[in-house]
C-alpha cells in the first residue's frame, strides 16, 4: 500500500477518533455511562498506539490451557523462547518476540512486557524472514487459567494488540469461555483475528476437515462473517508457514494496528446508536414566535395585565382628590356614595403591597410555561435528549421566579407620586372656587346694602347695584370654568393613567424578554447545539 493511501487512512481513523472525543464531551448525562468510559478509553489506547513505532505490529498468541499456543509461539520464532506444559498453564508472564528492534523498545513498555521476557530475532533476516521484520509476536498467559482470574494481564493485552490469533485445540476448540468472554465481543474484528486449529497432528485429514468446518459455522454464528482458519501442529510444523505467511502479510502492509482501532471504534459505534431513533436535527435558535409566547405566559404567571389594570384604576380614584370640581366633591359627601361599595382603598392597599417586597411570580405557572417551550422545541428528539432540553429550560427555575417578581416591582409606579400638573390644575380649581365665592359675597353685599337698604356699606362698590350683573358673569364663569377644567382634568387623568398602564406593560415585557433570553432561551439553545453537535460527532465517527 502506497505511502499516500496509508497517510489517507490514518487521517480519516484521526478524524473519526476527534469526533469519538466530542461523543464523550457532548455525551455526558446523555448517554450511559459505561459507554463514555469505554469510549474515553479506546481514545487513550488509540492515542498511545498512534504516537508509538508504526513500523511494527504488535500480534497476540492467545489460548486456552494445553492448547499448545507456547508451542507455537517457538515454532513461529524459530527459538525455544516459552516453556511448555502438557496439562497446566506454564506460561505466568507474556513473552515477546522481536524482528526489528530498533523503534520498539517504547512499544514493549507501553505494553509492559517485563526486559527478561523481550526476546530479539537479531538473525532474522539471515534465516530468510524478511519479510516478519517489524513483528512483535506475543505469547499471553492462558486465559483460562487459576492465575489469570485474578491477573488481567491476558485481557489487557488482548485489548491493547494489533492482531489477535486464537490459538484452539481440537478437544476444545468450541469451548465457552473462549466464544463468550472474547469472539463474540470481538465480532466485526475479521481483518485483525486470526484463528488456529494446533495440534492437528492428532486428526486425520478427514477429521480435520470436519473440525475445520465445524469451527467456521461456529464462528459465523457468533457474528465473525469471514472467519480466517488455519490447521498448525507445532510438533511436525504442518502450518506454521500459512500462520506465517498471514503474519508477514500483516507486517507488511503496516495496516493491522489502524484496522483494530477502526475494528474496536466500528463497534463501539454500533453500541453507542443501539438505542437510537433515526436521528431529526433540530433548529438550533429559537424562533421569534416562540420567544413572544414564552414572554406572554410569563408575563401572564407574574400578573403584568392585572397589575396593570389595577394600577390604572387606582390611579383613576386618586386623581379625584387632586384634579376634580371641589363642589362636585363636597356635595359627593352629602349623599351615599356607590363607589364605595367596590373598597377602593382596599384595593389601594392591595396594589401598594403588589409593588412591595411581597410581589411576587406564580411558580407554578412560570415552570409551566418553561416546560411547554422545551417540550414544543424537543418533539422527535430521543427520549433522553427531550430530558435534556427541558432541564436546560428549567436550570434555573427558582431564579426566575424571583428575578420575575423584582423586575415588576421595579417597573410599577409609586401610588403617591403626584405629577406637577396635578398640584397645577388644584391650585386653578381652588382659584375658582375662591372666586365663586368672592362674587357670591360681593353680590350679597350689594344686595342687602344697595337694594334692600339694610345699612351703609363699608365701602361704595359694596352697594353698587350696578356691579350685579358683572358679578353673576363672574360667578358663573368661575363655576363653568372649574366644571370644565375638573372634567377636562379627569380626561387628562384617564389617558394619562391608560399610558403609564401601555408603560409599565411594555417595559415589564421587555425586562420579561431579557430574563428569559438569559435564563430560558440561551440555556436551551445551548442544549439544542449540543443535540446537533453530538449527532454531528456520531455521523462522522460513523464514517
């Protein structure tokens, strides 16, 4: 394979294993945790073997108890390198053999294999092995064995190789805790699994076809579609050359450790969208229309239009004590007044502890408010990330209550405040009232002075019958001009009230939109980015 095409592949397993790491970022809370874990460590393991020696292949003996994989770990060699037992597992510690040194030294410690069990096939290439220069062929601790129920060092190994050969026996070749524990775990791994059938110098030829046929169908069942099967016996050698050959072919190319990573990250893969609908990507910005009905039912939960309504009513009453006639007032005093059946000042004291302290949101209403945004925005998402939507809507929901019931305290007027043209139109009103009651004073005067001649008035223009009818004009005029002005000033009142109502409603709502945007909006927004970043991720490491 040419130089181009290798550097090809490693950057595409480099980019699948990138977005294997934003998997395990995005994925947090989302997706179970032993997964992520798995995944965080096949990004460590990967990242170990790509910085280590691409020149050589890292390829794992692993069997069963008396299945003389030691055997044919000698037989490969060419070196008595592994003791050998016939009934019980001999080999403690993995051996390792090299074809090249050189650039493997750091390999072996990533693989701890111990300085006394590293062998070098320094006379390889005088044998006529080129062709294995770049192998490190291991011989593991027997799987099964007393030692290896409590020394994870075969497991470890097994993980951590480039290409896995199983070495079986005939006696055993189907035995359960090989295919349970391991084969079927590594399913989908054909191109990096080879399987053995030693000691074949114990079949005729005719039982070693049947078994070689029977071990295929096994493992065809067990999810290996292509399983690669070799017949060895390391005591007359018959094999070993197709075992090597595989081998060689292995080396050669320089494939085998990215085609594990790409073998363990396939699968790996399959688990993680195991539980997963076919994937919808979502808006990631929540549109206008829903930002307005969300600021609505908000604004709705903290009772902006009733305040408002209720702040414009009574800024309507109070007015009456500043801007109305003072003698339609005084005679209101002298006849039972309907208005106060409705409580005015109760509801004066009632809005006075509205926009107080006490103010406060309906929790409930605003959690349902928030609940019904995230469900709308999560519809035919997983299950898993609906939930996700609707806490990121609801991370902060006491703060939003809270938040909600300081920002309408702070936008809602104060009942006393007075405006300025309020004390203007009194001080008129009570001008003309002044008035009235001047001409009204001077015409009696005149009356009992100049008309009925009750005595000498103090003064001449007090008995001027002359200056009645000026003095009528004058009265009446007073008396018509306050009237005007108390209702003209209760109109004024009304719109006035009616603006600062549209006032507080428009600045509660834009404060409203504010909290929300902070609070609601951008946390899901930030979810729902997460949800399209992660399905993202998924479709590339799926590549």
């Amino acid at each position: 394979m040419s130089a181009v095409s290798t550097a090809e592949r490693q950057h595409g397993l480099g980019t699948r294993l990138a977005a294997l790491s934003q998997i395990v970022e995005l994925g947090q809370g989302r997706v179970e945790p032993a997964l992520l874990t798995e995944a965080a460590q096949l990004l460590l393991r990967a990242g170990d073997r790509m910085k280590l020696s691409p020149d050589h292949t890292v390829v794992a003996l692993a069997g069963g108890t008396g299945s003389g994989k030691s055997s044919l770990f000698n037989a490969v060699s060419g070196l008595e390198l592994s003791p050998i037992g016939v009934r019980r597992p001999t080999t403690a510690r993995t051996h390792a053999c090299v074809w090249g040194l050189d650039g493997a030294g750091p390999l072996l410690d990533w693989l701890q294999i111990q300085w006394r069990h590293r062998f070098a096939r320094a006379s390889a290439l005088d044998k006529g092995e080129s062709r294995l220069h770049g192998l490190i062929l291991l011989d593991l601790p027997d799987h099964d064995s007393i030692r290896a129920l409590t020394d994870p060092e075969a497991h470890r190994l097994i993980q951590a190789a480039d290409l896995i050969v199983w070495v079986l026996d005939p006696q055993k070749y189907a035995d359960a805790s090989v295919h349970r524990r391991y084969v079927t775990d590594l399913a989908g791994h054909d191109a990096v699994t080879v399987f053995v059938l030693n000691q074949c110098d114990r079949l005729t030829p005719e039982e070693q076809a049947e078994c070689v046929a029977d071990l295929e169908d096994l493992l065809g069942r067990e999810g290996v579609a292509h399983p690669r099967v070799i017949a060895t016996s390391a005591t007359t050698g018959g094999g070993i050359d197709d075992l090597k050959a595989v081998l060689a072919e292995s080396v050669v190319a320089r494939r085998a450790a990215h085609q594990r990573l790409e073998a363990d990250l396939d699968r790996l893969m399959l688990r993680l969208a195991a539980d997963l609908p076919e994937i919808r990507y979502v808006e990631p910005a929540i549109d206008a229309t829903r930002r307005a009905g969300l600021t609505d039912a908000l604004c709705d939960a903290v009772g902006v239009s009733a305040l408002g309504e209720a702040i414009e009513n009574v800024y309507g009453v109070r007015s009456l004590d500043w801007v109305g006639w003072p003698y339609a007032r005084w005679a209101a005093r002298l006849r039972p007044d309907p208005a106060s059946s409705l409580r005015l000042g109760g509801v004066k004291e009632e809005i006075r502890g509205l926009v107080g302290s006490t103010v406060s949101a309906q929790p409930a209403e605003v959690d349902n408010a928030v609940l019904s945004l995230a469900n709308g925005l999560s519809t035919g998402m997983p299950e898993v990330w609906q939930r996700g939507v609707r806490e990121a809507a609801r991370s902060r929901p006491g703060r939003i209550t809270e938040a909600l019931s300081r920002e309408l305290a702070q936008v809602a007027p104060p009942l006393d405040r007075v405006p300025a043209w309020w004390w203007l139109l009194k001080i008129w009103q009570y001008l003309l009232v002044v008035t009235s009651l001047a001409g009204l004073a001077w015409g009696g005067s005149i009356l009992a002075y100049g008309v009925f001649k009750l005595g000498s008035p103090p003064a001449e223009p007090l008995g001027d019958v002359t200056m009645l009818p000026w003095l009528g004009l004058l009265v009446i005029g007073a008396l018509v001009f306050g009237l005007l002005s108390g209702v003209a000033g209760r109109n004024f009142v009304l719109l006035d009230a009616s603006r600062e109502r549209d006032r507080m409603e428009r600045d509660m709502r834009r404060r409203v939109g504010a909290l929300t945007n902070d609070m609601v909006i951008e946390p899901v927004e930030r979810e729902l980015r997460r949800y399209n970043e992660y399905f993202d991720a998924m479709a590339t490491a799926n590549r």
